[in-house]
C-alpha cells in the first residue's frame, strides 16, 4: 500500500533555504573578496603575465618558478578606519593571503624572468629556455 502525504510547497522552499544560508557571512557593501585575475600570453621568445592584485605593497608578493611551474602569492592588508573628532565610529581590518599557480606548455628561463608591479597589476616577463636537447626523429 502507498503512503499518501500531502505536498506543502513552503516547508520546501524554507528548508532549501535555510541550507546554506548560515555557512558564509553575509558581505557588507564595500567589502571585496580576495582574489587574483590572470591572463597568460605567449610568443615565440617568452610567456607574458598580467596579475591583477590590487591594495598589495609590491615587497608582500613573492613569484616562484621552478621549470614550468609558476605561483605568485601575495599578503593583503587592508585598514579602514573612521574617525568623527576624536571617537572611533568605524574600524574595519582584513587580512588574508591570495595566490594562483599554473604549469605552462614549456619551462621559463627563471634567470631572465623580470617581474614589474605597478598601479595593482603585476605583470611577468617570463623568457621560454632554450632546450638544445630537442630532438626530431624521422619515422621509417
């Protein structure tokens, strides 16, 4: 014998609801979160970087590059405080470590990369190494 229950389409929404509500703070207005954009071009001589990491002083960020693996990392600190005469009415900190890694199609010469930050943009110069173990062999 089936059971019959009636369907209340309230309960469902209410329960899907309250799922995952509670598992991320809610994010105030002005609030970012930490997070690196990368765009990765190639020609024929180097591998070329753009980061985008804005609010970062330039001595927190380290670039790693070991053969075809490359990580760029970087500590944000961000301070906000507001102050009316001389009460503190507002005080925010946030802190947090941001960082992206990538293989790429062939190993960087890690000697001749040059690394540049300005304005919030890091941008890489990545020169490919020069293989002279490459080698072509004819089918036969």
């Amino acid at each position: 014998m089936a059971n019959i229950t009636q369907y209340n389409p309230f309960e469902d929404f209410f329960k899907d609801f309250g799922k995952g509500f509670w598992i991320r703070p809610v994010a105030f207005p002005g609030e970012t979160e930490l997070s690196m954009k990368i765009d990765v071009n190639e020609d024929d001589k180097a591998f070329t970087v753009r980061a985008d990491i804005p609010g970062v002083k330039k001595e927190d960020i380290k670039v790693d590059i070991d053969d075809d693996q490359i990580s760029v990392r970087a500590e944000v600190k961000r301070e906000k405080e507001e102050k009316k005469g001389e009460k503190v009415v507002y005080s925010e900190r946030s802190y947090g470590m941001v960082s992206r890694s990538f293989t790429l199609p062939t190993a960087v010469d890690a000697k001749g990369a040059k690394a540049e930050y300005k304005d919030g943009v890091l941008n890489l110069t990545l020169p490919k190494k020069s293989n002279g173990s490459a080698k072509r062999i004819e089918v036969s």
